[in-house]
C-alpha cells in the first residue's frame, strides 16, 4: 500500500491538555466533530498533521494514522504483515502491531503540503515532525520489520543505536522513529522539531510543561498537563 499522508494523534481522557497543544504548536483547534471527541489542530498554512480525541478512560497518549487510498487492501497488507485488527468502520480500521501498538488507517482526502514551521518571539522555528514509536527491546526487531512493510519506507539507523526511522517520501510532514525502550511498555510519542532546543524547551514550559529529562546537544523529552510524555529535539524543523 502506498501512505499518502500520516497524523499524529493525542489521546486523553478529556479536553484540558487541548489549550496547551495549541499554544506550543501555534496551530488552532478546529470545531469538534465525532460527537465532540475529535478536533483537529490547524497549522497558519500547510495541511494538518496533528489532531486530538478525547478517549474513554486510561492514561494519556498517542498514535499514528496512516492515510491510505484503499482502506480495506490497506487493513489486509496490515495483517498479512502481523498486525490485528481492533474495529472497523467505512473509511477507518483500528488495529494493534505485533507488539501492541494502536494505529489507524483511514481514507486520504489528499493531504499533501507539510506545514511551514512557527518563528516564536524568541527567533527559533518549531514544528510537529515525528511520532516516536516506543518499543520493548524484545520485540524491536520484529515491530521495525512490520513497520517497514506497512509503510512500504525504508527502514535506516541512526547515529544512536536505541533509534531507527523509516525514511519518509518527500514532502511528507511526519516522520516515523523507532526507539527502543528497555523492558517498558509499547506506545508512541510525538516530537517536534527545533532550531533552538533551550528556547523552545523554556517556551513550552512556559505553557505548562515539565522537563523529565535533558540529553544536551539532542532533545529534551517533557510532560504536558495531563503527564503525556513527548519531546523536542534539535533535529532541523526545515527537512530537505
């Protein structure tokens, strides 16, 4: 299959960390949809990357959805490759990788123009570019496999051997990385991109976020409001 356009999502139990999410992104909140559990965060210009649903229970997090022309071929590649399916709909099919990560597949409307990062007052630039996909050692093997084939991206390592990435088609405003994560629990996370990693980090603090942990020189991994981990990393918001 090929993936036209891929979407972060923000999961949580209701709707306070939303303000927070517009403020260090600098993109709006759409009207709600879906009975009032989704929203869409609207960049100044580009076509959006990043929404947000408001789930039933749980702690708050995150997940990708891929979008795809032929949702129904999409779905079988998916479990052909090891994935299962969770809920179906037209247009929509839930489903869990092989190491338990939820993602969506969902019909493209065409998306294809990566939003233009923010200047903040500070002079840095930022943007949402990536979901982090959060896999115990024991399966990372496995999990990138399966990824490699759902997207069809080539699957690349990085300069640090916990993290690889799948190279994503140009123009394509989310990237996917692979970290590996111990013995800890499958999910995703989201990262934005920066050229400014302390004044970025000061900014988003500023709106309600704690720093947990710093990697100089690399990214700082934060928590919202809700406590939903994420990070901003020192990777060029303006990819080639």
């Amino acid at each position: 299959m090929a993936v036209r356009w891929v979407t972060g999502f923000l999961d949580t139990p209701s709707r306070v960390a939303e303000p927070f999410w517009a403020a260090v992104t600098g993109w709006s909140l759409s009207p709600r949809r879906g009975g009032g559990a989704f929203a869409t965060l609207v960049p100044g210009s580009g076509d959006a990357c990043l929404r947000v649903q408001v789930v039933g229970g749980g702690r708050a997090g995150a997940h990708v959805d891929l979008h795809v022309d032929d949702v129904g071929e999409a779905a079988a590649g998916a479990v052909a490759a090891g994935a299962v399916v969770t809920f179906a709909e037209p247009g929509l099919v839930v489903l869990r990788s092989p190491a338990g990560i939820g993602f969506c597949l969902v019909s493209w409307r065409g998306e294809s123009v990566r939003p233009v990062p923010v200047r903040w007052p500070g002079g840095q630039c930022s943007v949402v570019d990536q979901v982090c996909l959060d896999v115990p050692d024991a399966a990372y093997e496995r999990e990138a496999r399966f990824w490699a084939a759902v997207t069809g991206w080539q699957l690349r390592a990085s300069d640090l051997p916990e993290f690889s990435y799948l190279q994503r088609p140009a123009g394509m405003a989310v990237r996917l990385l692979l970290q590996r994560v111990g013995a800890g629990p499958a999910g995703a996370h989201v990262d934005l991109a920066c050229d400014d990693v302390e004044a970025e980090v000061a900014r988003h603090v500023g709106c309600g976020a704690v720093v947990v942990r710093r990697v100089p020189g690399d990214w700082t991994t934060l928590a919202d409001p809700v406590g939903r981990e994420y990070c901003v990393t020192g990777r060029s918001p303006f990819p080639a």
